[in-house]
C-alpha cells in the first residue's frame, strides 16, 4: 500500500479526496495508488487551504496560464474556482487581457529576437524610473 511521507495510505487519502471534494473524481481516480497518495497533499494545500497568495488570486493565476496552455479542462476549473472565491466578471475579463497582453509580448519580443541583456538593462532603467515616480507621488 503506498502512502505520502506523512504516513497517509491510499484508502486514507480516498476517503480525504472523498470528503474534502464530496467525490472521487475520475482524473484522481484513475491515477495508480502511489501516485494519487503522492499528489493529493499539494493538490489539497494548493486548491483547497489557505497558503501565502490569497485563494482568489491563486485561481485568477491559474486561469491565465490556463488560457495561454489552451487547457480547457484547467479553464474551467480555475474560472469557476475563481468566482467561488469571489472573483467578478470584470476581474475575470481583466486576467483575459492579461494572459494575451504577456503571451502578445513574449511573441512580439521573441520574434524580434531581442537581445535578452539589452532587455534586462533597459528594464532596470524603467523600473528605476517608476520607482522614482511613486517615491515623489509619497
């Protein structure tokens, strides 16, 4: 029987997945015991308890790199998970913008095949510039 470094075996983590979900879901279900016994942990800490990004943002994350992988599996439970968790519509159309706005860039940057150093010394200049710039409007 496997069982996660916290001792937990595999009917143990059934029944969690079980009470934690209201059921076992197929894409659990069908993975073998000790990887299911395995996974379970961080998919319970990361979908399901409190960690040092709050639950709504989380999701939001999730549901832009969902976008930009083109999961709708992942699209679909990040959204939703992101409207339980309080997410509006406008917040949702914003993270929409967003995952094309960076994937947009990167394609616009790569394609000019930008020299990465010059990039990163010209992105140290307007940071240090937009810092300036909230320092005077303290």
């Amino acid at each position: 029987m496997a069982a996660t470094s916290t001792g937990q075996g595999y009917e143990a983590t059934r029944e969690d997945i079980e009470e934690s979900l209201g059921i076992m879901p197929g894409w659990f279900d069908a993975l073998n015991e000790e990887d299911l016994v395995n996974e379970w942990p961080n998919f319970k800490r990361y979908a399901l308890e409190e960690t040092v990004i709050p639950a709504k943002y989380k999701e939001l994350i999730g549901l832009a790199i969902a976008a930009n992988i083109k999961c709708p599996y992942c699209q679909l439970f990040h959204k939703e998970a992101a409207k339980m968790h309080g997410a509006t519509e406008e917040e949702l159309a914003e993270v929409a913008f967003l995952s094309s706005w960076t994937s947009r860039y990167s394609s616009l940057i790569h394609g000019e095949d930008y020299d990465y150093d010059t990039f990163q010394v010209e992105f140290g200049q307007i940071a240090d510039h937009l810092q300036q710039g909230m320092a005077d409007d303290d």
